[in-house]
C-alpha cells in the first residue's frame, strides 16, 4: 500500500513533543537507574549477600539468575499494561510504572540478608525482582508510544529516542553511584553500603512523578478514542493484524543481549580473579560508555529520521556483532587501554545506533490503537531471552568462567534474529503518524473498537 509523503515538520493540535520526550527520558533514567543498580549488585555484591559464600561460583551463578527473572516477568507485565495502555491511555500507564519501580528498588534495599533470615532472603529477593520486571514491561512501551504520538511526523525518530537516552542516562548514573559505594571496606559495604544506591531511588521517582502528571494524553490517543472508540480486546486485535510484526519485534529485542552480556556478565568477568580488573576500573568503563552514548543515541535517531529506520538499525545490530567480540577479547587481555576503547566504540556508538532507532522504529509498526500492547508484548519477550543471555552465558563460560570466546560467538549470534527482522521490516519513516500500521483490513479493526 503506497502512503503519502511527510508533510512540513510540524507539531500535532496538542502536541508536547518536548515536556513528553523529558517524562520519556526521566522514567526511563529511573526504570534504567533501578534495573542496572540490581545489576551491578548482582555481579558485585549479591552472590555474598544473599546467596552460600561456600561455593563462589555456584553463587555468582544464582544472583546472576535473579537478574533474569525480572525479564521472565516481563511479558506477563507487558500483557497487562499493554492492555491497559491501549485502553485506558499512556500517561496512567507511565505513572503507575513510575511508582511500582520506585517502591520495589526500595524495598531491595531494606531486604535482610541470607545469615539473618536463611533462605528467605533470596526468596524476598525474587519477588522484589518481578515486581521491578513487571514495571520495565509497561515503561518502555508507554514512553516510546506517548513521544511518537505528540512527536512532529517526521523528527519521530528524534524525539522518541529521548526513551532510550533515559535509558542510558540511568546506567550512568547507577554507575557513578556504584563507584564509590564499590570503595568501601567489605563488611561496610556487604552490611549497608550496597543499600543507600537502592534507596537513593525514591528521590528520581518523585521528580519523575511530578513531571508525568502534568503531560497531556496524546493527541492520537485522544482523537482515536473520541472519533472511533478504543479496541475490546487490544491483545486478540493485535494478533489477528499485526502477528508478524509482533515476531518482528521480539526478534529485534534480541539486542538488548549485547546490553546484559556488557554491563552484567562481562562485569562479573573482568572482576574475577580470571582477569583480576578492579570493580572501579570496570565501572569507569561503564560510564563512560554511557556518557558517549547520551550523544549517540539522539545523533543516529536524527539520521533515521533523514535515511530510514532500517539501515540504521541494521547498522547497530551488525556492527554490535563484531564489536562485543573485540570487547570481549580487550578483557580478556587485561589491558585497560584496550578495555576502554572497546568498551567505548561497542556499547557507547555502534550499539547505540540499534538501541537509539528501536523506540521509533517499532512504534511505526503498529497503530495507534494497538501501538502500547504491540511494543509491550513484543519487546518484553524478546528481552526475557536477552535477560537470561548473562545466565546462558555464565554456563557457556565453562567451569572457570573464562571462555570468553564462546561467550562473543553466543553474543553475535543473539544479534542474528534483530538483523533478520530489520531486513523483513517496511521503511516508515516517512509515513504520516496517523497512518502507521494501517492495513487493507482496517475497516475489520475498526469493527473490533468500542467508544471511549
């Protein structure tokens, strides 16, 4: 189906393309700040504190699962609020994530540890884990889906990568606050240092609180429902007309491997005595990466709104391939010069090229009124699989965790599924914002709606 060219840039009636893409970048630096403080500590800290000090390796093993079990919460969080979300609007499903993130990275760090309460520590653990999973589901979805609808038609890519630099702006900040918390003397940071980063969270959940209810419900959200009425039933809608751009995605969310094998598995390796890197060194690297990436990230988007979504996206997912290879190897060398350039040109540019486009360029795949539920549910299962690639990983490593080898080949092989979903994808960069995913059988989606 043919579709007219973009109109002059221009803002929708009621559009808040900038007030939406701050809410975007501030819940996402505080969903992003949570999640990766849990990942520092589950590399760092947690196989010590929560799990048997008598066998290292099988405890490191065990934390590092829990990392993962946030992802395997995360397509039932996202049939939830994916639901919701194409219901009810994005602005309640952003402030609902906001709080339950919040509230869950607290309580991670009021929790008791293995020698005060045994077993039911990493039990209390978990259920914390999902609770954070659940949130990540709907916050990605709903600030990628809330930018692109007020964004001008074609700066989409633009504004709607603010999600993404969110993103990374709350690695960087988890990772600066680990610096010097990672300083401290064992028995004060094993006792309570590790906590204050945790609870340090409340206060970006508050600011963040603040600036997302003052934003306005899009103004495609707001005129679909008003003239046609929102979907019954905005899952069986979206697997009856949109199913195989629902595997486009989960496929392309396979990336986000190349992020949890950097920040997590890749830690926990250059840390151990197989390298012997010291935790601040590698936490540098870490932030400096993301500080390059707050400047790449909008820089490719810009591009992807000029050439397309898709040879830029393809250029982050294949060169990522290649780059955590060389990464990996620059650790395993035990250079930190080494370390550093790779880390930095890996996750800091070429992988940010992948991770900057995907916000747009899977929004542009669904309508408006199923846009929430598709990018949640495709998203969040892809993720799931991305997040147990550090668990995976660990055990390709082999009984030393050193193969590193096997753990860049299992890498770029992760990074196959996001190329062939961009090679399957039509280009939608210049299609008008109100006729993003439409179909020939539109007329039977618009029979599926009900009135707002």
């Amino acid at each position: 189906m043919s579709v007219p060219a973009l109109p002059a840039a221009a803002v929708p009636p009621g559009g808040q393309p900038k007030k939406a893409a701050l809410a975007a970048w501030i819940g996402s630096a505080l969903e992003y700040y949570d999640f990766f403080i849990y990942g520092s500590a589950a590399a760092l800290i947690f196989p010590k504190v929560f799990f048997d000090e008598s066998d290292p390796a099988n405890a490191t093993l065990l934390s590092l699962a829990t990392f993962g079990v946030a992802y395997a919460a995360r397509p039932v969080g996202a049939l939830f609020l994916g639901h919701f979300g194409d219901r009810i609007g994005r602005k309640k499903i952003m402030v609902f994530t906001l709080i339950l993130m919040g509230l869950s990275t607290f309580l991670i760090g009021c929790l008791p540890s293995r020698a005060e309460v045994g077993s039911l520590a990493p039990v209390l653990l978990v259920l914390c884990r999902v609770l954070q999973g659940v949130s990540a589901a709907g916050e990605q979805a709903s600030a990628s889906s809330m930018s692109l609808e007020h964004a001008p038609p074609d700066r989409r890519g633009f504004f709607t990568s603010f999600t993404l630099s969110g993103t990374q702006g709350g690695q960087l900040i988890a990772t600066l606050v680990f610096i010097p918390v990672s300083q401290l003397p064992d028995d004060q940071l094993l006792s309570w240092g590790w906590r204050v980063p945790f609870w340090a969270s409340v206060v970006v959940a508050v600011t963040g609180w603040v600036i997302r209810r003052k934003l306005e419900e899009t103004p495609a959200f707001a005129r679909q429902a008003a003239a046609e009425g929102v979907v019954r039933l905005p899952l069986v809608t979206l697997l009856r007309h949109h199913w195989a751009d629902v595997l486009r995605v989960v496929g392309g969310a396979l990336i986000a491997s190349v992020s949890t094998i950097f920040t997590v598995w890749a830690l926990a390796y250059a840390t151990s005595d197989a390298v012997g890197m010291s935790k601040t060194s590698m936490l540098w690297v870490g932030a400096l990466a993301n500080l390059v990436a707050l400047g790449a990230i909008p820089a490719w988007a810009t591009l992807s709104d000029r050439i397309g979504r898709r040879p830029v996206y393809l250029i982050g997912a294949v060169g990522s391939a290649v780059a955590m290879c060389g990464y990996l190897w620059a650790v395993s060398t035990g250079s930190y010069p080494l370390i550093m350039l790779f880390g930095v040109v890996a996750f800091g540019v070429v992988y940010s090229a992948a991770n900057g486009v995907w916000p747009s360029f899977y929004g542009e795949m669904f309508s408006t009124r199923v846009r929430l539920s598709g990018m949640a549910l495709g998203t969040q299962t892809g993720f799931a699989v991305a997040g147990f690639a550090v668990t995976f990983a660990a055990r390709i490593a082999g009984p030393g965790g050193d193969d590193w080898s096997a753990v860049a080949l299992f890498t770029a092989a992760l990074c196959v599924p996001p190329v062939v979903a961009a090679l399957t994808a039509r280009e939608t960069h210049r299609v008008p914002t109100e006729l993003l995913g439409e179909r020939p059988e539109s007329a039977a989606v618009r029979a599926e709606t009900v009135s707002a």
